[in-house]
C-alpha cells in the first residue's frame, strides 16, 4: 500500500483501542459523582477533534452509570425530544458481546441518546431514549423495555448529564462471563460541533459496530 493512500485513512481507523471501564458503588441520584479515574479517553484528538465534553463511565452489576458535561458554550442549549439527532446531548452505542468483526448490529448492540432538555410540555426536562440502530440484523428485545434514569443542569456555558443506564435495557449483560464491552460515545453540540471517543461522523459510526471500541471492566 503506498504512502498516499496510508495518509488518506483516518488515523484512528489503524488502530484497536482498548480501554478500562471502572466498577463503582455509586448509587443512581441526581446527583451522584465519578471521579477522575473514570474519565473516557477522546482518541478523536489524534485527528483534530474538538474536545469540550468531560465524560465519564462507572459500571455496576446492574448496569452503567454517566456523566457528561460540556463547558465553553456561548449559545444556549438546544434541544428537542422530536429531533433528538439534531440536538445537543450525549450519545452512547454499546455492544455487550464486543463483537468487533462485524458491520451490522445484533441483538447485543444498543444505541442510547441523552438531552439535558428537551422534553415535557415545556421542553425544559431531560430525555433519555433508546433508538433503533439502523441495518441491525436484530434488534435487541430489551428495546425500552424500562426507563433510563437520567437528570441534567444546565448552565450559562454549557450543562451536565446523569444518567444510570440499568441492566435492563442491555440484552446480554453479564458482567461475569463478559468483561469487554463494544462502546462508542459522541457528545454533539450545535455550536460547538462534535466530540468522540475515536473516528468522527464521517464514517458509519451510528451503525457498524467494527468502529466501536473496546471498554474492559474492571
């Protein structure tokens, strides 16, 4: 292959990222903390990203718990519960096989989108969706099967999720027999564009879970 066509590949796609997911005794509350130690990498920088988002991830034996928060905006918050694609928030894709050599989801991969607000009557409460990822094979049967809690603040400069996805809504789950999870996070802004974990929304990452990364429990 030659050097011109190695330069053309995006940097992150020449690379298996693995990284560890840390258990935490948190309990689910408005306001509950993760520390540092539980900050998600944002390879995307290799690439010129933006980073602007401080997300964090905690996993219990009864499901994830997350915490985003975005800081630098100038602009007020938008979101709505009927474009929940075309709204600042947080999305999460998770594959609880880790099943790194395939193009189209199974009935293991879950897609979640989170929104500081947006919802109630006067779009002002968070949402918390689970959405049908697109050309899955299979459609995972926990599809909003319960409610992913979820609170949020918003602030003059930007806002912060919480959210406690349970075990219930992850068909598959079983933190004992499996430890590596298929997981992708973007965090997407209006104004300040996008932040991911690895490649941008260039590539198919809403759908192809090859270009997920690997989380390991631990």
């Amino acid at each position: 292959m030659s050097d011109s066509i190695v330069s053309q590949i995006p940097k992150n796609l020449l690379f298996r990222y693995r990284f560890p997911c840390l258990e935490s005794k948190e309990k689910w509350s408005a306001k509950f903390e993760l520390p540092a130690s539980h900050r998600l990498p944002c390879f995307s920088v290799l690439e010129g990203g933006g980073h602007f988002a401080d997300v964090r991830m905690g996993w219990r034996t009864d499901g994830l718990l997350l915490h985003a928060t975005v800081s630098g905006k100038k602009q007020s918050v938008w979101c709505r519960e009927t474009q929940l694609l075309e709204s600042d928030g947080l999305q999460i894709w998770v594959d609880t096989r880790d099943t790194q050599n395939i193009h189209r989801a199974s009935k293991f991969c879950h897609w979640f989108v989170l929104t500081p607000k947006g919802g109630g009557s006067n779009k002002e409460t968070p949402v918390a969706s689970m959405l049908k990822i697109n050309r899955s094979k299979d459609d995972p049967p926990t599809i909003n099967r319960l409610k992913v809690n979820i609170a949020s603040e918003v602030t003059k400069t930007g806002y912060s999720i919480r959210a406690f996805i349970p075990s219930g809504c992850l068909n598959g789950w079983d933190t004992d027999e499996h430890t590596n999870l298929g997981f992708f996070y973007a965090v997407v802004d209006r104004e300040l564009g996008w932040q991911t974990l690895a490649t941008g929304p260039e590539m198919p990452i809403a759908e192809d879970p090859s270009l997920w990364c690997t989380t390991q429990l631990r």
